[in-house]
C-alpha cells in the first residue's frame, strides 16, 4: 500500500505502518545540522504539529476502543466471575 504523508507526518506514518504490517524498527542516531542557525527551517509550529499527531491520536485512539470492546465483550460473558481482570 502506498504511504500517506508529506512534510514532517510522513516519517511517522511510516512508522505505524511498519507497525501495523510488524515489522521490527530499529533506532538510529543521527546528528543534527542547523544551517545559518536554522534560519532556512520551514517548520510550522502548531500546523505541523498537529500534522504529525493526528495519526499518532487515531492508532492510539484505535487500540483504546479495542481494548474496551474486547473487556466488554469479556465482561457480558463472565461478569461474575471477574475473569477479564
């Protein structure tokens, strides 16, 4: 599938992906280089910043609707027993 993304969310849309298909990441550090002070940066601070955590809200947000349909799930079918703790 082709990977969504442009600017500073397409690094973290790969990762999810590569998440979502299980495939092992690795870190690697790099270093930074700031050019005449960084004055060339094209960073939009609260644009952006909401470009990248956007997806990073809708996977976690995903997983969190899992787990309580999955508890509820458990939770009809056992409810006196407390087997879903």
């Amino acid at each position: 599938s082709q990977v969504r993304g442009e600017r500073y969310e397409y690094e973290l849309a790969v990762l999810l992906e590569l998440s979502r298909r299980g495939v092992r990441v690795e870190e690697v550090g790099i270093g930074t280089v700031y050019d005449a002070g960084n004055a060339g940066s094209h960073f939009r601070p609260l644009r952006d910043s909401v470009r990248v955590l956007t997806p990073l809200l809708a996977f976690g947000a995903s997983s969190a609707v899992s787990f309580v349909v999955d508890y509820a799930g458990c939770w009809a079918s056992t409810p006196s027993s407390g087997a879903c703790g």
